[in-house]
C-alpha cells in the first residue's frame, strides 16, 4: 500500500528525518512509536505531502508520489487526522461530514442553478451515509451539536468518522488517543479496528499510548533519530531490549 525509501527531512542544520525507510501493507494497521523528537509527525508530513523531502522516494499504491500536494494525495484515497482535531467548530456534527467527499456537483455555481435536481440527489445520498457514518462511531445523538463543543473523545471519534466519509484506501493516524478518557479509548479502539476489519481501509498511526499500540497493531515500527530502529510483530518488538529500555520501560519485558 505504502512504500518510504530512503526518505530524509532537514530543517537548517537538523535532519528530522533520516534516511528512512519502511512499508505499510494493504489491510494491516501498521502502529508507529518513538521518542519526541524522532520525527514520526515529520514523517507524516512529508508522506500525506505536507512537506516535500530532501531526497527519498514515496510510493502508494504502486505510483510515486513524492512531493505531490495534500490535495491530489486525498483524491488519491490518502487521509490523514492530526494530533489536535482539526473539525470546523461553528458548523455541526453533521456539516462537518458532509462536507468531506470531494467533487460534489453543488460546488459549482451554476449546477444548484441549472442542475438542481441533481444537487437535491446527491445532497439526499451524502446525508444518508453521513448517518450512518455517525451511528457506527456512536455520534448519531450528537449529529445536530457543534463540533466545538464535543470532548476531546467525541472529536477524535469525529476525526474517525470524517475519514470514512472520504472513502480512503489509507488512513494516517496521529495520536488518535491523545487526551481521550479511558471508557472513549475502548470505544476509539474497537473503531478503529473495524475500520481496517469491516470496510477494509489500511491503517497507519502515531500513538504514545503503549497498550493501544500493543493490543491494535501489527506490525509495530519503532523509530528513533529520524530512522527506522527495529519492526517486527508488537510481541517481538516489546522484547527487544533496545525497544524496552528507550521507549516502553520494564513492565513489558517478558518474564
């Protein structure tokens, strides 16, 4: 789904990312972890086209994209969340889903003129997914509230939701458990994971949170100093003594 090769990120005298290079496969929800510092989001940037890498090579889906703009990657079937949600506040639950799949025909000026029809058909169809987008992340009752005022939780189960509105082939994830309360990190869990299971969209996250990480993914990629340290299944990395001692602490080593 995603191949990074040789992929190196410097901002004046600093490489933020470092030669890396790694693989996302199709179907899988691949888990990202590592230091501040060790350019995970840098890495996100430079993939979803944020950033444009000082050399390096990007492929998705088996057609380079490097240096192409968020834009042209979205259409593409890349998306991608950010560590704070990024909702429009002042526009509902609802809008704010409905406003995500790309090329709709009321977009242009003249089709709610001279197509209005068409504009009504479509407008009913977006409505009907974006409701049951809504019910499967459990936001159904909160459809006609403003997006600002959800929890931290709720945003991040609307970040879920904007994905699936998109249709995407891949998904990046950056710290989907930042701030959210244990009782919604289930729930933002069992949602993610059907997101890869049930619709069958490739998954790839940033997350601090090791038991999320350890209980979602696999693989597991650990990077460190812009570079890839180790990969490998969560139980094979969370035994790798290098893992444990600079990123996951004791409580994971094996007895």
């Amino acid at each position: 789904m995603l191949a990074i090769e040789g992929v190196s990120k410097r901002f004046g005298g600093l490489w933020a990312v470092r030669d890396c290079s790694l693989t996302v496969e199709q179907g899988t929800i691949t888990g990202l972890i590592g230091p501040n510092g060790a350019g995970k989001t840098t890495l996100f940037h430079i993939i979803t086209g944020f950033y444009r890498p000082d050399r390096g090579r990007i492929t998705f889906r088996g057609e380079d994209v490097t240096g192409q703009s968020p834009f042209r990657l979205f259409h593409k079937g890349l998306y991608r969340t950010f560590q704070i949600p990024r909702a429009f506040p002042e526009m509902t639950v609802l809008e704010n889903l409905m406003l995500v799949p790309g090329n709709q025909c009321g977009e242009l000026l003249w089709n709610p003129i001279f197509c209005p029809r068409r504009v009504r058909k479509e407008e009913r169809l977006l409505l009907r997914r974006a409701q049951e987008v809504l019910e499967f992340v459990g936001l159904a009752p909160l459809a006609g509230a403003l997006a600002g005022t959800l929890s931290g939780g709720q945003k991040k189960l609307l970040e879920l939701a904007r994905a699936l509105m998109a249709q995407p082939k891949l998904v990046l994830l950056d710290e989907p458990g930042a701030g959210v309360n244990p009782t919604l990190m289930n729930k933002l869990a069992a949602r993610i994971r059907q997101l890869a299971q049930g619709f069958g969209v490739t998954v790839f996250l940033i997350e601090h949170d090791m038991d999320l990480v350890m209980n979602l993914c696999d693989p597991v990629i650990v990077m460190s100093e812009g570079r890839v340290l180790t990969q490998g299944a969560p139980a094979q990395v969370r035994t790798d003594p290098r893992v444990i001692e600079a990123y996951l602490g004791g409580q994971y080593a094996v007895a």
